[in-house]
C-alpha cells in the first residue's frame, strides 16, 4: 500500500512546482489586479453612496447583482460582452474582469459600512482648511481608510486566486489561471500530485 515519506513528499513538491510555478505566478498578478479594482471600485461606490440616494440605489443594486449572480451566469456574460472587443476577449484582462466581478461584492461589504460612519467632523474641518470635496476625499478619507482598505484588499485576493466558476468559462486560450490548472488536476486521478500543487498554492 502507499505510504508517507518526507522523500516523497520533497519529490512530489518539486514535480508539482515545476507545473504549478508559471501559472501560480501569473495567478497572483491577475488576481492582485482584480482585488486592487474591486477595492478602488468599492471604495467609490462606498463615497457615492454616502452623499446621493441614487448612488446609495446604485451601490446597493451593485451588491446585490454581483452576489447574487452564479459564477458560471458571470463568466458567460463576460464572454458575451467582450467576445466581439479581441484585445480584451483574447487577453487575461477577461479572467482579472471575472475575479474582479466575483470578489466586489465582498469588497462593498467592509467598505461600505466604513465609509457610512466616517466622522463627519474630520470633513468639516478639512472643508474649513480650504479643501474641496475631491482633495478631501484624497488627503482625508484615504488615508484615513487604509486599514479597511487593506482588508477588502486580502478578502478580494484570497476570493480571487481560487475563483473557478466563472474564471473556467471567461479564460482566454493560451493562459492557466493556477484554479484552472487544480480543477484539472483533480480529473487526472494523480492524488499526490494533485496534493502537491494545492500545498504550493497554499
């Protein structure tokens, strides 16, 4: 029967490595790309919201549509959207656009509560020093923001590296998003090479 050894655990890491590597090292790129939109984008609906009733509808609608909708419903929309844009559809912006629409909405929930009881005084006061609206929103808000911003930023990473469901459909020909090459792994039957990519990743 099989059984555990640190060499076969050191020769099943170096194998899986050098398969996993390239598209693992990719992954984190795209998927810092994505959470870096989410959060941007979060933080703006986040704003809006705060100051207009319409936004607040906007954002919320946002929210939900994006939660709600299933990860294979979002990859084929993208698919649908951008098949006919080829510098798009045929690049990896389609699978940071897919980990983009998957993580956002996770994103909008540590913001958006953040964002709706930010002390109003501090924009009182900024607004007194002579700043405008958009220099307070830069020179006090951000700043101000950092520690929730960091956090939406790891949800919508972690949420991002293994997103499949929408990823598998969007993913343009030529590229592996590392969650595509574990799902695929997991149809070969190779359980300690399939051990051995997931504890890379990991």
């Amino acid at each position: 029967p099989p059984v555990w050894s640190f060499q076969g655990l050191t020769g099943t890491l170096r194998f899986a490595a050098e398969e996993i590597s390239e598209p693992l090292v990719w992954s984190l790129i795209w998927t810092a790309a994505a959470a870096t939109a989410a959060v941007i984008l979060s933080l703006m609906l986040g704003w809006s919201a705060r100051r207009s009733r319409v936004w607040n509808l906007i954002a919320m609608a946002t929210l939900c549509l994006t939660l709600a909708a299933p990860g294979p419903v979002a990859g084929m929309a993208l698919v649908l959207a951008y098949r006919q844009v080829p510098w798009v559809y045929d690049s990896p912006a389609m699978i940071v656009l897919a980990e983009t629409f998957r993580s956002l909405p996770y994103a909008i929930l540590l913001m958006w509560p953040f964002l709706r009881s930010f002390p109003q005084d501090y924009l009182d006061a900024a607004a007194l020093d002579g700043l405008d609206p958009s220099r307070q929103f830069l020179r006090v808000v951000v700043p101000l923001s950092f520690r929730p911003l960091l956090a939406a930023w790891a949800v919508a990473f972690a949420i991002g590296l293994g997103e499949l469901a929408a990823t598998i459909i969007a993913y343009p020909p030529g590229v592996s998003p590392v969650s595509v090459v574990i799902w695929s792994l997991l149809h070969t039957g190779v359980d300690s090479h399939l051990a051995g990519g997931a504890l890379i990743v990991l």
